[in-house]
C-alpha cells in the first residue's frame, strides 16, 4: 500500500494549477503562487504482489493431530507439539503463539529450559532444535541432526546444561546444551548392561536424573532392563532386569525409590537397597478370577509418582484397564491414598503432566493439576479437590468439536451486541467446573487501544452454531446455538433426509446474520433455511413452514430423440418452479411414492415448543423432493431487515420469501428471470438429466458434401467452409471456443496452441445458422415455439433453419462471454463422423449442459433505479449467476408499518442485465 499511496500523492503534485510540496489553492494572501513545471513522475499504474503482503496474525483451535506435551513451571507456559512439525504455546487467555519446523517432521518430545525462555524440541527428523522464546517471534537457534541413530527419548534436568538423548540403538548421548553440540560422551548399551547378557536391551523409553544425585542417570530400557548409571565413574551402579516391558518410570521425591509402569498393566515399586526384586507390584484395575488368575490388562503406558505434605502421595496413570470390557473410552486413573479414580475421556491420550509447586525433583512435589492432552482436545483436572474436577478451558479448543462447515466475519459490530450474546451464552454453559483460576497463567498479554467490536459465526456438521468474540485477537465463544432442534428426530435409515445425507443432515452450508436487527439466517444441507429471531426471554412458540418446489416439471424435459431435430422453446411460464405452501406427510411415512414426492429432507416441528432465551426460530423454508429426486442444495442466500425480505438461490432459480407475512412473493427459474431479454436464449431443459455431449473438435475438410451431411445429422454442431481459409490442405490449430464479437458480428477463434485469437468473417448463410448452436438460440429475435409445434419446415433434404425475414435486425453480439462450440469434419470416412461426437472440455467452453444449469451465486438487496421510470432509487433485489450476468429486479414496498404487515410485496423481473 506504501507504492499506491506514493501513486497517489504523484497525481496529486502533478495535476495542473497545483504546486509540489504547496497546496493548490494559493498562498496566505490569497494570491496563487507561481508553480514551476512538474517533472515527469513515473506513475506505477498497476499493483503487483510486492505491493501487498499476507501474514497471518493469531491461529485458533486446536492443534492438529498433536504428538507431544511440556509445561514450565515457573514461567506457568505450556507447549504442545503435532505431527506436522508444529508447535503451540500457550500461557494465559490471549498469550497463544504458533512455530513450525521448516522440515514438517513430526514432533516426537519437548523439553523447556524452565525459567530461561528458551524449549527444546526432538522431531522425527532424528533432529534436535533449540527454540529462543524470548523474542517476539520465536526462532531456531541451533539444530542438531543425528544421522545414524534414531531419537527415542530426551530429558533436561532443571538448571543442568546437559541435555540427554536416548536413540533406538539403547545408546544414551550427552549434548552440551549451550553450545548444542555433542560432548562426546556416549553411555554405549553394552557397557550398561551386563557383559554376560547377549541379548539387546531394546531402546531407551526412559532416562531421569536421581533426586538426590544428579551425578546418577536412571536409563530404563523397553525389554524391562533398568540400569543406574554413574556418570563421574562411567559405571553401573545397579542392573535391574525385569520379565515385563518397561513403558515409564517415576521418582520419589527422596530418590530412595521409584515406579514403573508396565505392559502387562502391572505397576512395580523398586527400592534402591535391594534392587533384586521389587518391594510392590500391584494391577489396578486387574481383578482375582474365580480360578485364582489375575485378569489381563492393557498396558499403562504413562505413570507419575507425586508426593504430597498434607496427604498421600498421587499416582497417575493412562491405560491398565482390562482386556474383558470392550468398547470402554480411554481413562485417566488417579490413585490417592486408598482412593481409586478413574476418569474417562471422550478422545484418545496422547500425553499427560502432572503440573507440580517446584520445579526441583528432590523437593515434596505437592501436585496441584495435571494436564490432558488428547487426541482432539486439551482439559486440565483440579487435584485439589476430592471430586477431581475439571478447569473451564479459556482457549477455543473446541471450535473442531464438530466439524466446520462454514464460516462468517462480522467487524464494527454494535458495541452492545457481544455482552448481550455473553450473557445469554452464560446461562447455557456446563456447570461443574473448578472455581479456581486457570493454571497456564504465563506470559504477558495487553489489550490493544485500536479494538473493537469482531464476531466470528462458525457452522458446524451437526447443525450447531457458534458465536465467537475475536475481538483483540482472542476468541471466546460468546453463545452456541442447536438448529436441529427445529426439526422432528429422524429415525434411523427413514425418511428423505436419510436418503439425502446419512450423516449430517443438518450440516449447515452458509449463514447470514444481521447486528443491528439481530435477525440470523441459516441454510442446511437438507435444502433448509431457517429464519431466528433474538429475544432475552423464553417464550411458548410454533414454527412456521414455507415449502418451495424450485424444480422442473416433469413434462417440460425435452429428450434429445424427439427434439434433435427440433431445436425449440417450450412455453416460457411451463418451466418455472412453483411455491407449495401445504404441509404433506411426514418424510418416511408408509405413502406410496407418487405421495413421497413434494416433501421436504426433514420434519419441522408442528407443535408448539419452549425455547430459551437467545435466538429463537421463527420460520423455516425448505426445498421440495420432485419426481424422486432431492433438491438442488441452496448456493445463494440474503437478508434485509428493512424490507422484511429473504432471498435465496440455486441452480434452477431464485425464490424471494416475505418473512414478515410469511409468503412467498417469487419462485422463478433463471431462465424466466431474463424474460425476452436473455443474451443466450437458451432451449429449456430440465437440469435434473444429464445429456451427453454430441459435438467435437476435429479438422478441416475441403469437401463441402461432407459437411453438409455433419450438418444434417446432428444440430449440435457447428461448421464453417473452408473457403474462410487461404490454403485449404494447411490445417487449423486445436480450437478451444468460439465467441462473438462485442463490437461487430464476426466471431472468434480461439487455439489451444497459439493462443491469441484469430478474427473470422462470418457467411450470411453461417450467421443464420448460428441463431440456433448447439441446440439452443443466440439470436435475440428468435421467437419460442409452442410445445409439440415444429418451427422449421421439413423437406426432402431433413432439416434445415429458416433465415431471418425483413425488417429483422442483424446478429446481435452477445452480453457476456458466451461460448459456443464448432466441430470440423476430418474426413470422408464414416469413422470420422463417429468420433466428431467426442467434445473438447475446455474451460473456456460454455456446453448447453452448463448454460441450461444457470445458478444463481449471489444475492444483494439494496436501492437503484430498477425501472426506466423510476426518478429516484427504489427497493431492488441484485441477482448475480453462474455465467458473469447480474439481472435487476425491482420491489415495491409498503413504506407504512402497518400497511407493510398487511399489503403485499409487488416484485417483478426487469428487463436489465448487466
């Protein structure tokens, strides 16, 4: 924007009768002041890409498919890392920053430097990589790549410059974590181990510093060999081999024992007098069987052994349950003295951490929360209460609850609008959650003086709705929002809208929402839309129910046997879709199917119904099933609180709904809006049957019988002589499309090739059969026929279009980019007619397919002068479609309150299209 400005300022100096750097008005006196003749200013005219830069400034929800979890405790910030390289840093409500390793390779552990700024990450690279966090974008300082040994495990004691590293190998090393280089120092697995043991430890899934000596590395290996490694003597000074796979350890605070967790479920207590054996092995959740057994068990894959000074210690711990009670969601168990919770998970762990009081390992850890990370959500449980509860999450971790579907962004919104919406959201919210303040309070985070009101709408799969606050770069959802409550419960396998969509019937596809007015629209993928009021109060109310056929007749499909050679118009009012206010049987019902035609995807509640304060549902407007086929889902959609309208499109029409008098005052096909102004004159066809193509791209041939014999056999195709070329053996170049002119009636031909077009003159003959391409009119005087009637006379030649008569106007260049096809015979040979039926999908092509299927994109209601006769601007309807056509309908609406509620909406298509 910088350039463009400079843009600006240059015309500005150099407009005649101003002065550089003095205004143009004249000096102090009033007298003009002599300006010397500009120079010449090279103007950049066109904007490139330098000009603007795209950066992104918050990231919201939840981290994708998240793989590692670490916290510091005395800066109170926490790091979760994800399988596509990414990093999210968390501290208190609004501090939120995102990383992302330029490798993209999974993040496997993190590691904060506590209390320095700084976090260490291990990806699945095999490298290592230190992250500066005290600056305001965090940055890579130093990586370090292990190239013949994979990473399994890391750990960085507190205020220890020594970072280990565990590898697949059962190898432990030792990086200096200053420099970020390898000491040299290298614990090999076959010193660790015995050497009368042959057989390979496995990989090293744990590594720890002992509590009461830091001089004392714990490596615990995945077949169940402990070993305590010494590292100023470099020897071991205990071996452990245990029969069960090792898949945790856990210290006591004194370093005079510590806790495994195992595969078999099993959780063992070792004491470092006596390391032969261990002192306590319990299954938690392993009961007695009747023959004695203990019943197997998952494996626990996590354990933390916290000591407490007012109570027993905490044990936490994932998995261990029993194999015998399938289908059982992943628990979180935390054992307090004889006190056994087990807390289930709506998703997968993935990692958990027991956030403590200090950051020193010798010193009584007293517990006081511990972090969850799962599979699609990150929860935090109070362990200062005997219920365990949870903390309410502040970060929007949820938005991905449900999948979204949609989304809207509303800025300069009514300043009162977020509390009113804060508070009505307040009174839905779950209750149970700890009192206490959100633990992850680090990092500093103020409120910008430039804000201001942002809302942020998201439709989800389910049918829900949210409202965010992203004011000031937070999001806080303010008020969710359930719209299949408006409807009856589907069974399950019945009805249409189980036809239509198994899954989520209720998905919503688009919103629109007014601030001011607080109206809110919703379109589903069942072909719904659903008009909400907002009230502070609830209230006893019924639904009321507009159904809209917005198909085709039956009877209007014109087949390509009977029509081919008959390229015609049906009546233009036989196609158009038809309002249908009757309310039919119920989706599913045992009805016969000619009955089952004419209903709606889903039932709408006919009774009346207690809603709660918020938004409210007012009225629904559903699309209707026609001759066993859905309807076409909803592309468009607009709501103007002033008029009291609502209008919504597809790809066969547009319908223009009054929600205050609940009627439809419009349902018209896009063909019928353009009336007798429609640039493309187009044959009329069901869009609901899909017709293969008949014409092609072939070459030319200089024998003028051929051609005319392709001519006659197939109306949807077009041919020139080869007189329009200088040298009849010399081929064309590969046609994409053919377009007319805007400025005189020749047309051009686009090659594949070359590129540019190349302009053609056009034979009389030619341009009369052009009138009638691929089946449909270009010519704006062509006149529709009756249905059933031929147009054109029969004779003994077949077919042949009638010219035009006198008096009639010439061709006429066409009002947007319509294109046409042409297909040119190769050969003589029956072959080569055959294959002139092959098309060319170019997307510079416009097929007959596509231009009968004309869907309406967007909709904008607003003031302008609709009719010729119009002095000042009146109420319109803007409608834009799928072939670059914006068309104008005028209104007239009652501007009296009560004669609004009482006098009906005039509307009507005009004649102007842009």
């Amino acid at each position: 924007m910088k350039k463009f400005r400079k843009v600006l300022d240059g015309l500005t100096t150099s407009s005649p009768g101003g002065t550089i750097g003095s205004p143009s008005c004249g000096s102090a006196a009033g007298t003009p002041t002599s300006a010397p003749t500009p120079k010449e200013i090279d103007i950049q005219e066109t904007l490139v890409s330098e000009n603007f830069q795209l950066c992104k400034t918050v990231r919201h929800g939840f981290p994708y498919q998240p793989t590692a979890l670490a916290f510091d405790p005395v800066q109170k910030i926490l790091a979760v890392g994800s399988r596509t390289g990414g990093v999210r840093i968390l501290g208190r409500p609004g501090v939120d920053c995102f990383c992302q390793h330029e490798s993209g390779s999974a993040v496997l552990q993190l590691q904060f430097l506590i209390n320095e700024g700084a976090l260490v990450t291990a990806c699945a690279d095999d490298t290592l990589h230190l992250w500066n966090l005290r600056q305001r974008r965090p940055a890579v300082l130093h990586s370090l790549k292990f190239n013949r040994e994979r990473i399994t495990f890391c750990h960085l004691p507190f205020q220890s410059k020594w970072l280990y590293v565990g590898t697949e190998r059962g190898n432990t090393h030792i990086v200096n974590i200053e420099s970020f280089i390898l000491s040299g120092y290298v614990i090999m697995w076959n010193k660790a181990i015995e050497l009368s043991t042959k057989t390979h430890p496995g990989p090293v899934v744990h590594l720890s510093d002992c509590p009461k000596d830091e001089g004392k590395l714990l490596i615990g290996f995945e077949s169940g060999t402990i070993v305590q490694w010494d590292l100023r003597g470099k020897k071991a000074d205990f071996r452990i081999y245990y029969d069960e796979a090792i898949h945790s350890v856990s210290w006591h605070h004194e370093g005079k024992q510590f806790m495994c967790s195992h595969s078999d479920g099993s959780l063992s207590m070792w004491n470092l007098r006596n390391t032969t054996r261990p002192f306590q092995v319990t299954f938690p959740h392993g009961k007695i069987q009747k023959d004695g057994r203990k019943e197997s068990c998952k494996p626990i894959l996590k354990v933390e052994y916290k000591t407490s000074r007012s109570s027993e210690p905490f044990v936490i711990f994932s998995g261990g349950l029993s194999y015998d009670k399938a289908g059982r969601r992943p628990t979180l168990t935390i054992m307090h003295g004889k006190a056994i919770t087990v807390l289930e998970m709506d998703y997968p762990i993935v990692e958990f951490m027991a956030l403590c009081e200090t950051p020193y390992n010798n010193e009584v850890q007293e517990p006081y929360a511990v972090v969850v990370l799962l599979e699609k959500d990150l929860i935090v449980v109070d362990l200062t209460q005997s219920n365990f509860p949870v903390f309410e999450n502040p970060y929007p971790m949820d938005i991905h609850e449900s999948p979204v579907t949609c989304t809207a962004y509303f800025a300069d919104c009514p300043p009162d609008i977020i509390p009113i919406l804060y508070s009505i959201g307040a009174k839905h919210k779950k209750t149970g959650y700890s009192q206490k303040e959100w633990p992850v309070s680090g990092g500093t985070w103020t409120l910008g003086s430039h804000t201001y009101p942002e809302i942020i709408i998201t439709g989800h799969a389910d049918g829900s709705i949210k409202f965010w606050d992203a004011s000031a770069i937070t999001l806080q959802m303010l008020y969710k929002m359930k719209t299949s409550k408006a409807f009856e419960k589907p069974k399950a396998g019945e009805g249409r809208a189980a036809e239509l969509v198994e899954e989520d019937p209720f998905a919503v596809q688009m919103v629109s929402w007014c601030p001011q007015s607080r109206i809110f629209c919703v379109v589903g993928i069942s072909a719904h839309i659903i008009l909400y009021r907002f009230s502070k109060y609830d209230a006893n109310t019924q639904i009321v129910s507009l159904e809209v056929r917005l198909q085709c007749e039956t009877e209007d499909v014109i087949s390509p046997s009977e029509n081919e050679n008959n390229p015609c118009f049906s009546e233009s009012g036989s196609h158009s879709p038809q309002p249908h206010h009757q309310h039919p049987a119920s989706p599913g019902s045992g009805t016969s199917e000619g009955s089952k035609d004419s209903s709606p995807c889903l039932k709408v509640k006919d009774r009346m119904v207690r809603v709660p304060p918020g938004y409210q549902a007012e009225l629904v407007i559903q699309l209707l099933w026609v001759d066993g086929e859905p309807p076409q889902q909803i592309t468009s959609l607009d709501i103007n609180s002033a008029y009291g309208l609502l209008a919504f499109g597809n790809c066969n029409g547009l319908a223009v709904v009054d929600y205050l008098q609940k009627t439809i005052l419009l349902c018209m096909s896009t063909l019928d809006l353009y009336g007798a102004a429609d640039p493309y004159q187009r044959l009329t066809r069901s869009p609901r049957r899909n017709r293969q193509s008949t014409s092609g791209l072939t070459e030319l041939s200089d024998n003028q019988q051929t051609i005319d014999m392709e001519r006659s056999k197939s109306p949807t195709s077009v041919h020139y002589p080869t007189s329009l070329h200088n040298d009849p053996r010399v081929l064309p170049e590969p046609v994409a499309s053919l377009r007319a002119s805007h400025c005189s009636p020749v047309f051009y031909l686009l090659d594949n090739v070359k590129g540019p077009g190349r302009k053609l003159s056009l034979p009389t003959d030619l341009k009369t059969d052009l009138d009638h391409v691929n089946g449909h009119c270009t010519s704006p005087t062509s006149q529709p026929c009756s249905a059933g009637k031929p147009r054109v006379p029969m004779g003994p030649e077949g077919p042949r279009l009638t010219r035009r008569g006198p008096g009639r106007p010439p061709f006429r260049k066409a009002q947007s980019a319509a294109c046409m096809e042409i297909s040119l015979p190769v050969s003589h040979t029956e072959e080569s007619r055959e294959n002139s039926f092959s098309r060319s999908r170019s997307s510079s092509v416009s097929s007959i397919d596509r231009d009968t299927k004309e869907a309406i994109t967007t909709l904008q209601f607003g003031e302008s002068y609709g009719r010729k006769s119009d002095v000042l601007p009146t109420p319109c309807l803007w409608v834009g479609t799928s072939l670059g056509v914006v068309l104008l309908i005028p209104m007239s609406i009652p501007i009296d309150h009560e004669e609004r509620m009482e006098e009906p909406v005039t509307i009507g298509p005009s004649s102007k299209s842009q």
